[in-house]
C-alpha cells in the first residue's frame, strides 16, 4: 500500500505546488487526481515516486518510508513506476528494445516471453522493431506503459496518460490500464495505478476513487459518482463535468423553494433538466451535436442560462421551448 501524508512542496518565489496533500493507494485500485494547469498535479506524482523531496509530510509504501533524491544516489523506488507526459523513451533503439531494456537483469528467455507478452497486451507487436520516432503518439504512449509494468511494479503513476491522444488511443490506452489492473492471474502481487489529467472523461469511467486538485490543495476524494453528484465546490462541479451553476435565488424559476441564503450556489447537471410541453418557458442560446445527443444551451432569463442533453434533433437556435427539473433536490455547493 502507498500512503502520503501531509505532503507539502514550494518552489523559489513562493510558488505553493502542493499544500498538505494525504492520499491512499491500495493494490488494485485506481485512482485518477483531476485539476487544471498547474494545480500541482506533477509534482505530487513526483513525490510519489521518490524522485522530489517534500518540504514537509512524507511517503510510505508497505509502512516503509520512500526516500527522497536527497537521501539516495539512484532516485526513485524499486515498486514504484511513473511515466512522464514525455514517455522518455530512448530515441535510437526499437520499440522491443524500450521494452526488453527494463528486464536487462532477467533471465533471457523470461526477457523474450515478458516483452512479446507486453507487446500483444499494448497492441504493439506490429511496430516492434520501429523507433519510438517512427511510431504514432498513442504507440509511444503505450510502449512507455509497457516498459513501466515490465517487470510488475506494485504502484503505476501516470502524469497525464490521455493528454496528447486522438479518441481512438485514448480508449486504447483506457482499456489497458483497466486490463492491467483489473485481470491479473491469481496469487500475483496486484498492481495499483494513480494518474492525474485535467480531463475527467476518463477519469470518471474507470477510476475507483476521484481527487480534484486546486492549487496544490486535494480539495476533494471519493467515490466518482460522489463527485459528480455532490461535489464540494463551484470548481470541482466544473472540473467533473459539464454544469449549471446558479444561485439560489433562481431555483425558484423551477416552481422549488429556496433553502438556505438566496446567493448560496446550486449546482445542476444536464441530465436533471429536460425539454418538457409545459415547465420554464427559455429560448435556445446553442445546440451542440453529441453524437448520441444534442446539447443545449437555454435562456430562462437575463441571468439564468442552464445546459441540458435532448435526443430531439428538432430544436434549433432562437426556438422557444419549456424545461423542468427530473431530478430534485438540487445540490448546494459550498462555495
């Protein structure tokens, strides 16, 4: 198991990375940190790792402390894995050899059975023999992955793993993490994965616990159906999906009564608002085509605008329409 406790990281000029951050990993389980630029997504993942040493707070894996580059000549820790958003591939040897080059030490059968193992695992047996220049972006990503669960680390850290990818490779490598955590043979060592991204979509798909990071500080952790459904702030509303915000003044537009200060924030997603024959009368600002739906953005008034999903393909911009809640109570944000 991987604890950080209290972690804390400053940078010169007063720069807060990470600010008294605690999370747990257990095996198997996957954990996905959301947050914008900059709100010290990075540099946590390098703390995990071993590879920064935290002003304060520390790390333990298994009830041992892992040990920072400041107390150990080679950084990083043998159960820990973390891939870059760069992948640091080496440039001028083959995809094979980026795999085959983290089991060096392996007997050289095990070596060869390992990486033409992985090589099917990540869909990569065609562009074996190519050099990471000569292959796609989503291949590079998963040569990286291969060569960190090589030789079956317990923890898997991923810094961005879908930020440069087409929607084809980001379900590639969706379903490979999923894979490598979720179907391993009995009796081996489970491995745990954290990655952090600033898109929830993924994120909320197949993690098994949700952090939202502002600014260094995890501002909230659990459940991604907890998340979404009852999320903390204004920020992590925003951060896990797409949102109506209103104050709570304005719920009385929905014929529901205010509970509460009239400028506390309400939180509504889509899926609660529908087009309906009678309801709250609004004009329709944008239709977005979803594939599956439609979106909508509706004016009910001078300053309340809600967004909704529709299977109607009707509804078109400046249309008058009715809308209703299908889903009360709302939730009230802190802030």
């Amino acid at each position: 198991m991987l604890n950080a406790t209290k972690l804390t990281k400053s940078f010169p000029g007063d720069v807060k990375a990470v600010r008294n951050v605690s999370i747990s990993l257990r095996p198997g389980q996957i954990v996905a940190l959301v947050g914008a630029s900059g709100s010290g997504k990075s540099t946590l993942l390098n703390l995990l790792a071993g590879l920064a040493d935290a002003d304060t707070g520390e790390v333990q894996f298994n009830d041992e402390r892992v040990l920072g580059p400041s107390e150990k000549l080679v950084p990083g820790h043998e159960a820990i894995r973390l891939v870059h958003q760069e992948y640091q591939l080496m440039p001028n040897v083959s995809v094979r050899e980026n795999i085959a080059y983290a089991l060096r030490f392996f007997e050289k059968s095990y070596r060869n059975f390992r990486v033409n193992e992985l090589l099917k695992l990540c869909r990569l047996t065609d562009v074996q023999e190519r050099l990471p220049r000569q292959v796609s972006g989503g291949e590079k990503q998963r040569t990286a992955i291969a060569r960190a669960i090589a030789d079956k680390p317990a923890v898997l850290l991923l810094d961005e793993p879908f930020s440069h990818l087409d929607l084809p490779n980001r379900l590639l490598v969706r379903d490979l993490l999923f894979d490598l955590v979720r179907h391993q043979p009995d009796g081996v060592v489970q491995t745990s994965c954290l990655f952090v991204t600033h898109d929830t979509t993924d994120a909320l798909s197949i993690a098994d616990m949700l952090g939202i990071l502002r600014d260094g500080k995890l501002i909230q952790l659990g459940a991604p159906a907890d998340l979404y459904h009852r999320p903390v702030t204004a920020y992590a509303a925003r951060m896990t999906g797409p949102v109506t915000i209103i104050k709570a003044k304005h719920v009385s537009l929905f014929d529901l009564p205010v509970s509460g200060s009239p400028d506390a924030l309400v939180c509504l997603r889509p899926e609660q608002i529908t087009l309906s024959d009678a309801g709250t009368p609004g004009t329709v600002r944008a239709v977005y085509f979803r594939g599956s739906n439609f979106e909508l953005d509706v004016d009910l008034s001078r300053y309340v605008s809600v967004r909704l999903f529709t299977s109607r393909n009707d509804v078109q911009v400046g249309q008058l329409v009715h809308v209703t809640l299908v889903d009360a109570p709302v939730w009230y944000l802190k802030s």
